[in-house]
C-alpha cells in the first residue's frame, strides 16, 4: 500500500513516475549486490595477503595490508555504485559489511603464510 502511494507524486500539476519502491529494494537485488561484495572483499584479501607474504611483510604490520587492501576494496565499488543508496541499505553496509569477518581475515593470514613460508623460509 505505502508503495502504491509512492509511485506516482504531483509536482507543480503534473503527475511524474517513480520507481517502485518494491523495485528498489528488492530482496533479490540486495542479495546479489551483497554476495558480489562478499566475493570481492574474499577476493582482494586473498591477494593482498599473497602481496604481503611475498614482500616479507611480518608481525602485526602484516595486517596494515589487510586494512588498507579492505578499504582500497571500497574505492571502485563506491565509484561504480551510484547513488549507493540505490545498490546498498547505507554506505556503512558498503564500508564495513564483512571486511572484517573470520573469512576474508583468515583468508588474508593463509595465503600471507603460504606466501611468505614459499618464499622466505623454504
């Protein structure tokens, strides 16, 4: 009902269309945006973690890599996702939605581990 009355809005006499809000937030749309997230947040953690043990980076500085390659991560999504509230609920979801969570951090310290065992210990 509170969709229905949203479509069509009077300005200045003339009626204008606008979009559906059930179109708008459409639960299969945000799924898809947020597993596209997901992957590439999974994505870049695994490469950043790579760079970071190929580079010889150790200790806590190591995780500089994974912060840094987590908000890099935002950049072409923020670019290419306008306006993000479209795409998104808000632009925290953008910002923090599974940056840190056990699969991309853990990820991240494997393949710094295998990287850097590959090539500075072995």
């Amino acid at each position: 009902m509170l969709a229905q009355s949203l479509v069509a809005q009077d300005v200045g006499g003339a009626k204008t269309k606008r979009a559906d809000l059930a179109e708008e937030f459409s639960p299969a749309n945000y799924k898809g945006n947020m597993a596209a997230l997901y992957f590439w947040r999974t994505l870049v953690s695994l490469v950043a973690g790579a760079a970071a043990g190929i580079l010889g980076v150790y200790g806590w500085h190591g995780f500089i890599y994974h912060f840094a390659s987590q908000l890099a991560c935002v950049a072409p999504m923020f670019a290419t996702a306008r306006p993000v509230r479209r795409y998104f609920r808000t632009l925290d979801t953008l910002l923090t939605e599974n940056a840190f969570s056990s699969t991309t951090l853990l990820s991240f310290i494997f393949f710094w581990m295998l990287m850097y065992n590959l090539c500075h210990v072995f």
